[in-house]
C-alpha cells in the first residue's frame, strides 16, 4: 500500500515539474509570394492550408499577395507548403499553379482577371 503510494507521488511529481516546450520551439514562419488577387483567393487559399498537417495559421495579404504561413517543421516542410498551394490553383513563390485546380477557381481569382478586390 505504501509502495503504491509512494509511486503514485512520485508521478504526480513527475509530470507536474517536467517542463512544456513552448509553442515558439515547434514553430516556423514561411512568407510566400502567391499569385492571389482577391479577397475569395484569401479564403481560398487560407482554408486549404488550414487542412494541411503541420500548419498552425496562414494570413495572405491581398495587397502584396504574400501568404504568411506559421507551422510545425517537424511534420512539414517549405515545399510541402507552396505544392499545397499550387494544387489550390495558386503560384507559390517559383511552383506554378497546379492546372487542373486552376480551371476550378472562380474566374475573379484568376490572374488575367480584372477582380473587383471588394468581393
């Protein structure tokens, strides 16, 4: 009985002292020039990121059309991240759109459009 005590303390110990990694040691931040033009290419593109395993958040900046993408290096990498891109229509920095995703985006997103960027 004291025996399974005494291990039961010692575990309550154990977890309670040994220290949590911080968020920002799991962390990366990748900026990517997209060819987005429109606030439905933002959300386009956010959401399919958002489904991608290892990324924490992304923001794309309509204006300068760079997507800001914060995610976990160990489960994923900078070029795993711009082909989720491409495969969601978009350039990423020097991979072009993935054709076939590109046929399916609204015809505002796309870059010959002339996008009405209040959408």
């Amino acid at each position: 009985m004291k025996t399974t005590l005494f291990l039961g303390i010692a575990a309550m110990f154990v977890l309670f002292t040994t220290p949590a990694k911080s968020q920002n040691e799991t962390s990366a931040e990748l900026k990517i020039k997209t060819s987005a033009i429109c606030d439905m290419c933002k959300e386009t593109l956010e959401n399919a990121l958002a489904f991608e395993k290892g990324i924490k958040k992304s923001n794309l900046d309509v204006t300068s059309k760079v997507i800001t993408v914060v995610y976990n290096p160990k489960k994923t990498t900078p070029e795993n991240i711009r082909l989720a891109i491409s495969k969601a229509g978009y350039d990423a920095d020097d991979i072009k759109a993935n054709p076939k995703a590109y046929k399916k985006l609204e015809d505002c997103c796309k870059k010959d459009s002339k996008c009405d960027e209040k959408k």
